[in-house]
C-alpha cells in the first residue's frame, strides 16, 4: 500500500487524483501548510525540500509530481496511463512530461511565490514575467489540442493529467486555461472523470471543478 504525503489544491493532489484512477489502496497525510507541517524535521526528513507530494512507495521516500506519476503508471501498466516502452508515442509522452515539468512547471512558482527569486520592487517584474510565461505555455497547449482530445496518442495519459493540474492552477490568474477555445474543450471533458470529481470532493475544493 502507498502512503501519500499531501495538502489540498497543490501538486500533492495530482498524485492523489492518480491513485484514485488507479483504484490502489494508499494512506493519506494530508499536511497543513499555515501549521508548517511540511517544514517539521520528520517530514524534511522524508521530503528534504519540504514540499509536496511525498508518495511512500516500497517504504521509500519518493518526490516530485511528473516523475510520481510516471512511476505509478509504469508500476500500473494494465491502467495504461502511459504508452509502453518502445512504442512509437513514447517518446512524445516522454517529451511533453518533462517539456511540462522542467519548461512550464516552474513559472507557476514564480508567479505563486515571486518574493523567492526577487524581492522589493522586483516582484512585479518577477511576475508579469512568470505569468507571459505561463500564458505562453497555454497558447502552445491550445494549439496541440486543436485537432486531438488528448496529448499524446489516442488515451488519457499521466501527461493530460499533469496538464489538467497546472491548467487548474491558472484558474485565478488574470487569463486562465479555459481562455483558450481549444484548452476550455478539453478541460471540460476532463472535469467529467469521476476520479478528478472524487478528489475535489475528498480535499473540500469546490472551485473550478464544475467550470
């Protein structure tokens, strides 16, 4: 059984809408950040970097979003959330992952947190910077997704499921996701699985989820 190390609407609840589409049994610590439960010695202790999510796989300690996703896929292959290795999506799967965990991922933080890279007067810079980014990042997502439903092949992957949670965390942004026609398509049918609903209800958020 897996332990997962969460809070609500934060990358913890990507891992946690992934287990629940996985139907796998798992344990849920869900942290409260305003107590700095993810900044105690036993949690940095298992998560140095004293974020979200922590998943327990096998009694160890494992981290970061897309790469969480990517292992629970490949440990689960009869869900098929992930083409297999050596098929030819497979490298398109690899590409948008990492495009969307090391390209777009990290704007998010700088607009959520802009006095971590820059302080003072540079804040607003920081970001308006962060939020072209961002908006950048949609416009290109819109436009792969005019002409498919999915990101990459002709099934939901762990891709549109990191996709759907960074597009969820535009929803209070100046120009969200569901701005662009093609990503709004999309999003709606996503907010239809019955996992996604399932862990909006199980974290209380009522935001978004409905449109």
């Amino acid at each position: 059984m897996y332990t997962l190390y969460g809070s609500p609407s934060t990358a913890g609840t990507a891992i946690h809408w992934m287990l629940l589409e996985l139907g796998v049994p798992f344990a849920l610590q869900m942290l409260d950040f305003d107590k700095g439960e993810h900044k105690t010695p036993e949690y940095l202790a298992l998560n140095p970097d004293g974020v979200v999510p922590t998943l327990i796989v096998d009694g160890l300690p494992v981290t970061q979003m897309a790469a969480l996703l990517t292992l629970l896929a490949e440990r689960h292959p009869e869900a098929n959330f992930a083409p297999p290795v050596g098929s030819p999506e497979r490298a398109a799967y690899l590409s948008w992952s990492f495009w969307l965990a090391n390209s777009f991922q990290p704007h998010f933080r700088a607009w959520f947190y802009p006095h971590e890279p820059a302080g003072g007067e540079a804040l607003v810079a920081v970001q308006a910077a962060a939020r072209a980014k961002i908006e950048e990042g949609l416009a290109r997502l819109d436009a792969h997704l005019a002409d498919r439903d999915v990101i990459v092949g002709d099934g939901f992957t762990t891709v549109d499921l990191l996709t759907t949670i960074l597009c969820r965390w535009t929803r209070n942004m100046p120009k969200p996701a569901t701005t662009w026609p093609n990503l709004k398509r999309y999003l709606d049918r996503v907010r239809q699985r019955p996992a996604l609903i399932e862990v909006h209800a199980r974290e209380g958020l009522t935001d978004w989820i409905r449109g």
